[in-house]
C-alpha cells in the first residue's frame, strides 16, 4: 500500500515537471537566437555607418552635381538596410521580452522544484509515519486478540464463579431457611413450655390441682402481674381536661406516634432526628432509643410487643427488637420514601406504603425477611391502618388525592370499594373505630375529621371548627379505645 501512494505521487511529480522541460528548452534556443539576432544588428549597425559615411563623402565630392546612378542605387541600398535593421530591432526587443519572461519562467521552475523537494520529503515522512502505523496497527491488533481471548477467559470464569456462587446462595438460603423452621418450632415449643408453666404456676397459687385425663378444662383466671395497667372500654376510655405530663421527646420535630398494639403501656414516636424513641406512658420516663437512620428522616412508625418497625426517607423500612434496641431487618424494595408502616399477625409481617405509589408486605418471622406482597395504585399513600381484629386482612389507605382504598392482603389485590374524594387536598390520617371496624375514622388538608361507615361508604360525621387546621400531611386524628 504504501508503495502504491509513493509511486501515485512520484507519477503526479512527473506530470506536473513534463511541461516545463519543454519551456526550458525553448528558453534556451531563444537566448540563443536573441543573442545572435543582437551580434547581426550590431554588424549591420556597423555597415550602415560606414555606408553614412561613404555617402557623405561622395556628396562633398558630388557637390552641385546631380545625383549619379551610383547614388541612388546606394540609397536604395541604404534605405533597404535602415528597413532590415528596424525590422531587426523589432526582433530583438521581442526577443528581449521573451528573454525575460523564460527568466521568469525558469525562477518559478526552481521555485517549483524546491517546492517538488519539500513535498517529497513530506511523503518521505508520511510514507515512514504510515510505515509506523502499520506496525502500531498490528501490534494493536496482536493485542486486541490477546485482550479477546483474556476477556473470554475471564467471561468463563465469571460464569463459573457466578454460578458457583448461586449455589452457595441457594445452598446457604436453604440452610437459614432450614434454620429459620427449627428455630421456629424450637420458639413455638418452649412458649408452649412457658404458657404451661405459668398456667401450672397460675393453678398452685389458686390452690387447683389439674386432674390428669378429666374431660373437663377448669377455667383459670390470669395472674395480675399479667393484666396491663392501660384500661380501654367502657370504664377505662376517660377524655382528658388537663395535661398530665409534657415531654420534649426529640431535638426536632415529631412525625408518628403509635401506642404497642399488644396492649402494654408503652407508645412509640418518630422524628426528624431519624430516632424512635419508646416512652412509657405511666410515667412518662424513656425506656429505649433506636437508631439506624443514618440521618434520614423517620415517618412511619409502629410497634407490637418487643418488635418495632419504623420507615423513612431513605426508602427503607427498618426493625428493632425492642428488648436488646438492636436493628433485626433492614426491608429494602421501595423506590421513594417510605411514608407509613404497620405490623401484623402480632409481629410477624410488617405493611409498609411509599411515594413510590406501591404497598407492600413483608414476612419478618424468620431471620431473612422475604417481600411477599405487592400492591399498586395511581396514588401516594399517605397513611394505613388495618382492624382491631387479628384475623382480618382487609387494610384501609388514605391518599395524596384525597381518596380512600381498601385492600385485601390475602387475595393480594385491591377491593372494590374506594371513596373517591373523601378531602380536599389529600388525607393525612385513617382509623379504624378499635370497638367497631365499621367505622373509620380519617383527617385531611382541607382540616376537617370524617367518620365514615366502611359498609356503606357513607359519611356519618363531619367535624371541624374555625381555629383547627391541618398543614401537614402526616397529620393525625385518632378515635379512643371505646369508640366514643
């Protein structure tokens, strides 16, 4: 190839030159005849004046004679000759021009040459740079094979080693799960173990003896170290008149608040300060602290016994064991902020709602949590709540526009029944009524408190006064234990 192009550019060279070979030549045999053109005007100059001077002297020597043939045939002669040396002269000032233009021709014919020198030498220097270039080209494609052929190598690689590495997955998800089962069953023996104890502890302090093979269970009262000091119900639901106590619980603002579902005397609160903090509700004292926030903002919140679940704006919904304040599970699958979370089945499943427009359930029984449900709508969840009742797996959703869903977590999908526009700007709260899950009790931007009969969809109250209003969308209303 690159014997192609310098032959190609020797060729154009050689076109190029061809033309002025030929001008040079003429140039030459015009200088030639210009010079010998000159020495001929110089020598019939010469006659000429020799010729003047002869006539002259034959006119001094003529002098008041008539012109002799002689003289006029001179004349002739001399007029012929004044006519061939102007016709000469003429000759030589074209030859003169022509002098000067070969002259000028033969200065761009060296201009032209030292210009065929230096493109020669630049395709000298490009002809060695292509040389190199051919080289670089094959050393980098010499180098590109063996870069093939160590990528294929490490594909395999790759593979096997991900392939071995699903298996020790699986092998090591199996092995949990297997785990996960016999601790299960080992927990769920010793609580038999324990409720038979504390049943068999119960009979000998009420003086009982359990007869062995009776057809009859004799009916057993529960110790009072076992009944809550909390009284809901009829005698227990008292409206409050004055403050009882007043805690600052966090640096900054509080998003949730949430009593223990189990029923102790406990209640659970959220904050900016990505903290929950858990307060007793006798004396107002803090009994833990969690944390693993890393700093994002804590806004849904809910606990039950020694499990405590709390979401945030890091789209992650976190779970502490309460009694040892360490984190268990860290839920990760949401793609925006978590807003709200409940836990069910007594601790065993969390519910969690996001911005992401998504409601999920998570199996947290084990010691690898799993996502087992996941429902979708057109709108932010800003709040949930599910019945009193342990046995229902109907869930109600508040939303940004304002509307409400219901949900049924066993079918995996939603229900028929929905409130379209139940507030004005979006709903912050929902509740269900504890003594009557009919009822459900929800807040809103538009700062009015609803009640609502799930039943019939219908509103039963309305509630509002001039000086109350709602500017957040976390805010909320909550209905008292007995349903008054």
């Amino acid at each position: 190839m690159m014997e192609d192009v310098h032959n190609l550019i020797l060729q154009r060279n050689a076109y190029e030159t061809t033309p002025f070979v030929t001008v040079h030549a003429s140039n030459v045999s015009l200088r030639k005849q210009s010079y010998n053109t000159q020495l001929c005007c110089e020598r019939l100059e010469t006659e000429r004046n020799d010729r003047e001077k002869l006539l002259d002297q034959l006119k001094i020597d003529l002098r008041g004679k008539g012109p002799s043939k002689i003289e006029i045939k001179q004349r002739d002669t001399i007029e012929k000759l004044q006519e061939q040396l102007s016709e000469k002269n003429r000759l030589s000032q074209e030859l003169s021009k022509q002098l000067d233009l070969n002259r000028f021709q033969e200065k761009t014919i060296e201009s032209l040459r030292g210009e065929v020198s230096r493109q020669e030498g630049i395709i000298l220097k490009i002809t060695d740079e292509m040389q190199d270039a051919v080289t670089n080209r094959k050393l980098a494609e010499k180098q590109y094979i063996g870069l093939k052929d160590n990528i294929r190598r490490l594909q395999e690689e790759n593979d096997s080693l991900s392939k071995t590495s699903d298996e020790l997955v699986n092998r090591i998800m199996s092995e949990k799960e297997k785990s996960a089962e016999e601790m299960n069953k080992m927990i769920d023996i010793i609580q038999q173990q324990k409720d038979k104890i504390e049943m068999l502890e119960s009979v000998n302090k009420t003086g009982k003896w359990m007869k062995w093979g009776s057809t009859k269970d004799t009916p057993t009262e529960p110790p009072s170290s076992q009944i809550s000091e909390r009284k809901f119900g009829v005698t227990g639901s008292i409206a409050p008149t004055v403050i009882k106590a007043r805690i600052r619980a966090h640096q900054s603002q509080a998003t949730c608040l949430r009593y223990d579902s189990s029923g102790s005397d406990l209640v659970a609160t959220a904050s900016d300060d990505a903290t929950v903090k858990i307060w007793h509700t006798g004396t107002g004292k803090l009994q833990k602290t969690l944390r693993g926030g890393s700093g994002h903002i804590m806004l849904g919140i809910d606990i039950c016994g020694e499990i405590a679940a709390g979401g945030g704006t890091d789209k992650t919904c976190r779970i502490w064991n309460t009694r040892t304040e360490r984190m268990i599970h860290q839920l990760v699958g949401h793609g925006h902020k978590i807003t709200c979370a409940r836990l069910l089945n007594g601790g065993k499943e969390v519910l969690t709602a996001s911005a992401d427009r998504s409601i999920k359930v998570w199996d947290i029984a084990r010691h690898t949590y799993r996502q087992t449900t996941t429902l979708r709508h057109s709108s932010t969840v800003n709040c949930l709540d599910i019945p009193s009742e342990s046995e229902s797996m109907i869930v109600v959703s508040g939303h940004f526009d304002g509307g409400l869903r219901f949900w049924d977590i066993r079918e995996k999908k939603r229900t028929t029944a929905e409130v379209r526009c139940c507030h004005d700007g979006g709903c912050t709260s929902v509740q269900f009524n504890p003594s009557n899950s009919w009822e459900i009790l929800t807040a809103g931007r538009d700062s009015t408190v609803r009640l609502l009969d799930a039943r019939t969809l219908q509103e039963l109250y309305s509630f509002y006064h001039t000086d109350f209003s709602i500017d957040l969308n976390n805010a909320a209303c909550a209905i008292s234990p007995n349903g008054e």
